[in-house]
C-alpha cells in the first residue's frame, strides 16, 4: 500500500441533497472520499469509500488496491483508482456503485487518478505507461482512452473537471530540454503550459468557475530549491507559501479554498493548511506530519480531507470540517485519502 507523500492531490466530494445522493438517499447530503486502508490479514492496500464515516470497500485486500477519486451522479457513485494484477502491474480501475471496470489490460502499469460525471458521460483522468516506456498522461472517456500527450517523453494528469462541452485536465508534461516537469492544462486534449520548465513544477487539481480556470500545485524556488506552494488563475501564477505544496482548490462565492502542506518550521514535519483567497490557514501543530489534500465547501462549511501521524506512526484518515478534526481510522494500520505520489 502506498504511503501518502508531499507529491500528492479529487477524493473529497459534497454531494448536495437535490443531487439525490448519500448511499441512495434521495433526501439526505453526504459526504464522500475516496482512499485505501490496509488489511489487518493481509497486509494490503484495500480500496475504501467513506460516506460520511461509514468505511465500505471496494477491494478484498487480496492484492493491493487504491481509490483515489469520487465522483456522485445521481444515485451513482464511482470511484477511481488502481488494482494490482497477480504479476505486480497496476491495472487503471474504475468502480460503479462498487463494482469494477479495468480501464487497461494490465499489460503496462496504469493509474486513474481523477473522475468528473457530466451528464450521462464519466471522465477519468489518469496516465499509462506506454510499449517506448514514456508515460502518457490519459483521458478515459465512457471508458475509452485518449491521449493527451505523444509518448516521447513523461507526462501525467492527476486533475480534471468539466464545464458545458469543455473538459479540463492537469498534472506536468517534462521539457525535453531540462528534463525538467512543467505544470500543465489540457483544455479538449489541447496543452497549455503553466511553467516554462527551467525548475519543476507540478498542477494537481483544478476548478472551473464561471470563465476562469484555477489550478493548483507547486513552483519550484530557483535560488533555495523549495517547493512554493502556487495557484494558477487563467495561467497566471499567484505564489502561496515557501517550502509548501498546493494539492487541491475549489471556489465558492468568489472565494478561493486552496488546501496542501507546509513546512512545520525546526521541526521539519508536514502541516496540513488550508488557503483562503491566499491566507494560510494551519489545520495542524507540527509535532507530526500531516498533510490536506481534498477541500470542498457547502454553504459556510469548509470541509478537507487528508492524513495525519497516529501516536503508533500510522497514516490516519482524518476530516476538518471548519478546522475541527476527526479521523475516521483509528490508527492501528495505514490508511490514506486522495492522489498517489508523482512517479
């Protein structure tokens, strides 16, 4: 099972009562994330989808599993993520009111990182490796893939979104110059760079309110090489923190919810922070790592998911709504919400 990094980003999802959801119910509002515990038995990743806290899952723990990504439609919940086939490739999986659908082969390791529903449509963003073994950043749609970059050299897409006809996706492409990751948006499977690739940088989510396009991820400092923590607004970059990682964003009413990391000073560890219209907010002391990788807002709620460090040193599901957390696993065995590392 896959330990949650700072190269992490959506698994976060509010469905709203009139959207019917929350296991079934037409009437009730739930809360859905997409993750992984670890069987006790086994030692596997399992894949798991929370509805409000109510763990059920979506793997039987045989072989290692992941959710990264939920996404709700009425009285359909989907989930997307990866499976771990007997010869160790990871095969892109996606799972429709728990059942699963491999979105490739196996032949070659794959990974679904993002859904969005639209209409009678599901996306699912992700990459696969291809037979030269460049990685390809990859669209699915109804489960057919697309390409969004040619193969010859790395790129991935952690992110996406949908508004009217138009399908956004994110994550890096690599210059073939620097080798360097630049941070890019395909727009209809159409690149546009964020970075000019002399550092790195990396989008990992993204939001799409009204006509503006907002993207979130890292830059990287050319003087001190830390990561700065960056949002993308119609591709100009607005810096948010030194030594930090932006990994999720959403708008409501204007404002800007942005969640990530930082750095937890002379202590070195993570800290899980929220960003609102570019102040920093810190979910947690620093004493262990944490990180906030999922952000959504209803009405005057703010609700993050991410992980924290139990006092035995496992990663545990935790939920800050307003700042106030709560874990959701209790600490005996890894458990993890949101994106896999970048590979």
């Amino acid at each position: 099972m896959r330990h949650q990094q700072v190269l992490s980003a959506s698994a976060l999802l509010l469905a709203l009562p009139f959207f019917g959801c929350g296991g079934g119910s037409h009437t009730s509002s739930g809360l859905y994330m997409a993750g992984a515990t670890t069987s006790a038995t086994t030692g596997h990743g399992v894949a798991t989808l929370w509805t409000n806290s109510t763990a059920s899952y979506l793997s039987d723990g045989t072989k290692d599993a992941d959710a990264y990504a939920v996404a709700v439609s009425g009285i359909d919940v989907y989930a997307a993520g990866v499976t771990v086939t007997a010869t160790g490739r990871t095969v892109a999986t996606l799972w429709t009111n728990g059942m699963a659908t491999n979105l490739t082969d196996g032949t070659n390791d794959a990974q679904a990182c993002a859904i969005a529903v639209s209409g009678s449509d599901v996306y699912v963003a992700g990459f696969t490796n291809s037979t030269t073994g460049k990685i390809r950043a990859t669209l699915w749609k109804n489960g057919t893939a697309s390409y969004l970059s040619d193969g010859t050299s790395n790129a991935e897409a952690f992110g996406i979104a949908v508004s009217g006809s138009d399908v956004y996706a994110v994550g890096f492409t690599t210059n073939s110059t620097t080798g360097n990751w630049v941070s890019t948006v395909w727009k209809n499977g159409t690149a546009s760079y964020l970075s000019d690739g002399t550092s790195t940088a990396v989008a990992f989510g993204i939001a799409v309110s009204g006509s503006d396009v907002y993207a979130v991820g890292f830059t990287t400092n050319s003087t001190t090489g830390n990561q700065v923590a960056t949002v993308w607004e119609n591709g100009k970059a607005t810096n948010l923190s030194d030594d930090a990682a932006a990994l999720a964003i959403t708008v409501s009413g204007g404002d800007v919810y942005v969640a990530g990391e930082t750095a937890g000073g002379t202590s070195g560890n993570q800290v899980a922070t929220v960003w609102k219209d570019g102040t920093a907010t810190a979910l947690t002391d620093g004493k262990s790592n944490a990180i906030a990788d999922e952000i959504t807002v209803l009405g005057s709620d703010v609700y993050v998911a991410g992980v924290t460090t139990s006092p035995t040193g496992k990663d545990t599901v935790t939920v800050w709504k307003n700042g106030t957390a709560s874990n959701l696993t209790d600490g005996t065995e890894d458990a993890s919400v949101g994106l896999p590392g970048v590979n």
